[in-house]
C-alpha cells in the first residue's frame, strides 16, 4: 500500500495564504507534517493528534490565545487559527516562542467550515490499496489539485481558480491579493458570488465556455445594479472535460484576450486539470469503499477486527457506535437516486461532526445506514452513552435537511471486542426510531429497550398467529357488530385497570365503560382477573398495532 506523505505547515501556507491565512507570531517553517485538524472547544478540551493544526472558533482576546498557546504547546501542537485581526503582544509572543506553536490569523468573512474542509483536504494522508502506481510521475494526491492550479498560473502569468460544475471552489492559485471583489468572495467563501453567477448565465456565458473546447474571453461585468461598484475583471475561462461529461471551470484572471501560445497553454492544462479531478473523484471513492470495509470488519469483533481497528487509527479504548440513516416523512416519495445523494452528504457532515469531537473518531455509509465509531474518555456507561448521546443530538440540530434523520446510539463497548454489541444495540434503537414508535430522532438502546423487544417479537411470530384466542374472538365481535370493545380492552389494561382514567381516555363515562368491558370479557371469554391472559391481551394488542404502524407506511 503507497501512502502519500502528509502536508507541513509551510505547504498549507504556500496554498492558503495570503488570502486566508497569516502568521501573526510563531514559525512558519515548523519541521514535520500536521498531524489532523481540531476544533478548539474550551468546555470539552478534545483530544489533539500530534503536531495538530487548532481552530480557535471564538477566540480574540490575545491574553486566552496566549494561555491556549501554552496548552497546545503542551500537546505538541503545531498551530493556533485564530479570526483575524489580531495583535499579538509581548505575552503572546513570548508564548509562541516557549510552546513552539505558530499562531495564524483567518481572513474576516470567510467560512470557518470551509476552511477546515480545505485543510483536511490538504493536510490528509491519502493510501490507496488499490492502486499500486500511485507514485507515477505526474500524479498527485487529490490534495494537490491546489498545486495544479499554481502551475497553471505559473504558466498563464496570472491568478487562477478551479470551479465545479455549481461554481463552487475547489483550488486557487496564489497572487490573488490583487483581483476584483468577486474574486476575493469567491475565495473566501469557497463559492462564486450569486450575483455574479447570475450575469455570466444571463449573458449566456456558460453556455459559450460549455459550447466551446478552447478558452473563451469573458470580459469586464459592469454591476448591472450599480454603476459606481468597480467593475469585474475580464477572464479567460474553459471547460474542464472528461469525454463528454464537463466536470468544472478554470478561470484565469486577465487584461485581454489570451495570445496564441496563451490559449494553447490553458488548453493544455484543461487536460490536466480534468485528470487531476478525475483521479480526485476515483481515489474520493476509493478511500470511502476502503474506510466502509474496514469498519465493516471492525464492527463484527470477528478476528480481522484488531487490523482492521489499527488501520482506522482507533485503539482498543471504549468506543460507542451510532447508528444514523434519514427517512422521506413526505406524502410523495422522493426519488431513490435523491435518497442516495442525501444519506451520503448526511454521512459526510456526520464523519466531520465526530472527527472534530474526537480525532480519531470516524463514519462510513455501509447500506442506507452510517455507523460511527466515537472513543470515549470513560468507562463509566450511564456517562458515556449520555455524551455519545448529546454529541449526535448537537449534530442534528445544526444539520440541515430536507428528510427526517435518526440516530441510534449503541452501548458502550469497553475496548474493540466488544463493537459488534454496541453495533447490535445502536441498529436495535435505531429500527425503533423508524418503525415511529419513538417521537424523538435520537435514542440509546436503554431508552427504548421495550420497543425493540416488542419489534423483535413481531418478527419471531407468524403474521397469521395474531390476533388468537381471547383477542381474535374480540376482533371478529368488532369487525360484525361495529362496536370498538378492542378499544375498550386496550384502554383498560393501559390504565392498570383504573376505569375512571381509562373512561376518560375514551371519553366515555364510567358505567357505560364498565358495560363494554364486561361486554368484551364475554365476547372474548377472558378472565380479566387472571394475570396470564391480560399478558397475552396486552402483547397482542401492541404486536397488532406495530404491525397496523408497518402497514401504513
């Protein structure tokens, strides 16, 4: 297996910076890769990777930067981001120097999520199994799609970004300080701006690159709104092909037409670009279809578990498995191929969810289920499955979509042999939330372990077998006679026989539901007095409304 060194902290400089990042103190020339990327939270300290690059989301005040400095440097970190501006004083300087931990600024405007996306992405060892070339000349990780873009305008002699097909960002060039304001927007928030997209579509500008197999001139965009807002830049943009599938833009900023040898070259480069996104998308692919097995393995506690447990970077530490899949509460059925797209793009915002809570943490899609795997930093049950429990809640509230996700949170497996219980568990609580016998989206085992009893019971027990005896000669009495005495028996051995509330349940008075409970004791021949044959009412009656509930949908 080749595996592809990871990125130091001057590289992510060379790539991100000026534009997004700066050093404020510290050494930018640290020896060493990064080691992951962590959100710094100051309530619930995560664990740190060594050489971790930190997040600092909230951070201004240059005293606490200087006190989290000291920490990081305690846990061998490599850098602090911190929103920009900031002025560092003697203190924080003096902090940088001792702990060896480089403090960098993160342009104002710019999307926190985004930029830890693109560093994960550089900063990322790729290993692919099945590719063993993947150290030929000329190709590089999906990483390096930001020094493909360089090279590009080191050929063109000016800034370049790479775009998808939905004008999102995928790489920039440096030299971008001095473009127009779209530009900068577009690099800041990893998308091009909604306005600008609108005049390239209206003057069928996508339409001409599309159209075309060599570079188009774009020039100068007046802002149709405002006649004093600087005018965009004129560019050169050209399609990104693979056959006959257009897999982004590239677009270079110019002062006018491209000359013959100019032309040539981004034509050229097109092709490169488009290998580059290719092989982005296959080894994307890969290393999900390699992560996917190797949890697979890992969640059976079978005798590949400890390989497969070392290779996702886990150790043998307690660990809880979620559970988590979405379900269309819509009256009209999504299409599958929409269902698909979504529970991937679920998994995704869930992988980077737990990542962020614990480094080593991690998700994969297997089916239409994403299983988790989330260590934890006690042995103690109760306080782990309440955190793995709060974790998944938090990321369904700032999660959006459009369908209806659920998560089942496993028990807690003391060490990697014990995953397959935990996997068992949080699939039981899961199959509760679906089925909708739960309100909530998340749920432990131990929250609803007598609905996955009753779910389980429902499978064992032939479709034909209920209802029987007492509760069949009921049902048969209602379905002729229109009378509703299976409501009546429900409602009573809910209540533990208390016929005032069971009255008022139904919203009858008392006498008339004594009547109708005594009719229903001589209809179904039943001893109400006898323990036994209210068990045997009660769990028909709940296995026949799990299956009603099953029916329906």
């Amino acid at each position: 297996m080749t595996s592809l060194p990871r990125a130091s902290l001057g590289r992510v400089l060379e790539e991100l910076g000026t534009t997004l990042l700066g050093v404020v103190c510290g050494s930018d020339d640290r020896a060493g890769d990064i080691g992951g990327v962590v959100i710094h939270d100051p309530l619930d300290a995560p664990e740190l990777p060594e050489n971790a690059l930190v997040l600092g989301v909230g951070l201004h005040d240059p005293a606490d930067i200087a006190r989290v400095v000291t920490e990081l440097g305690r846990s061998h970190a490599t850098a602090l981001v911190v929103r920009a501006p900031v002025e560092p004083d003697e203190e924080l300087r003096a902090a940088a120097r001792t702990s060896g931990v480089t403090v960098l600024s993160f342009a104002r405007g710019a999307s926190w999520t985004h930029l830890a996306g693109m560093l994960r992405t550089l900063t990322a060892a790729h290993a692919d199994p099945y590719d063993t070339d993947a150290s030929a000349p000329g190709r590089t990780g999906s990483g390096d799609l930001f020094a493909v873009a360089n090279a590009v305008a080191a050929l063109l002699n000016a800034p370049v970004t790479i775009e998808d097909r939905n004008s999102r960002l995928l790489a920039f060039s440096g030299r971008q300080e001095d473009v127009d304001p779209s530009r900068v927007q577009t690099i800041l928030g990893r998308q091009v701006p909604e306005h600008y997209t609108r005049i390239l579509e209206e003057r069928g500008v996508f339409q001409e690159i599309y159209r075309s197999d060599r570079p188009v001139f774009v020039a100068a965009l007046p802002d149709p709104d405002d006649d004093t807002v600087q005018p965009e830049l004129p560019r050169a943009a050209i399609a990104v092909r693979a056959g006959d599938e257009i897999l982004g833009t590239i677009w270079v900023v110019v002062h006018e037409p491209l000359g013959k040898e100019r032309d040539e070259a981004l034509y050229e480069a097109s092709k490169l670009v488009a290998m580059h996104m290719v092989w982005q998308r296959a080894d994307a692919d890969r290393e999900r279809r390699l992560r996917a097995e190797l949890v697979a393995t890992a969640l059976e506690s079978g005798p590949g578990s400890p390989e497969a447990i070392r290779r996702l970077g886990l150790k043998n530490e307690p660990m809880a498995v979620l559970a988590l899949t979405v379900v269309d509460t819509s009256t009209q059925h999504r299409l599958p191929a929409r269902l698909a797209t979504e529970r991937k793009r679920i998994t995704d915002a869930f992988a980077m969810h737990l990542s962020a809570v614990h480094p080593r943490a991690t998700a994969v899609l297997i089916g239409d289920i994403a299983y988790g795997i989330l260590p934890l930093l006690t042995q103690n049950r109760q306080d782990a499955e309440e955190r793995a429990a709060t974790i998944a809640t938090e990321f369904l509230a700032r999660v959006g979509s459009r369908l209806r996700p659920l998560i089942g949170v496993g028990p807690l497996a003391a060490d990697s042999s014990a995953l397959a219980r935990s996997r068992s568990g949080a699939e039981r609580a899961l199959r509760v939330l679906r089925s909708g016998n739960a309100a909530q989206q998340v749920a432990r085992l131990d929250d609803v372990h007598v609905e996955a009893l009753l779910l389980e019971l429902a499978d064992l027990v032939p479709r034909g077998d209920i209802p029987s005896g007492a509760v069949a000669r009921i049902v048969a009495y209602d379905a002729t006679h229109q009378a509703n005495l299976v409501d009546t028996l429900r409602s009573w051995l809910d209540a533990f026989g208390d016929v005032a509330v069971a009255a008022a349940a139904m919203f009858v008075h008392p006498n008339t539901f004594r009547y109708r409970l005594r009719r229903a004791a001589e209809v179904g021949r039943i001893d109400l007095g006898d323990p036994d044959a209210r068990l045997s009412a009660m769990l028909q009656l709940r296995l026949m409304a799990l299956r009603d509930a099953a029916d329906a949908d």
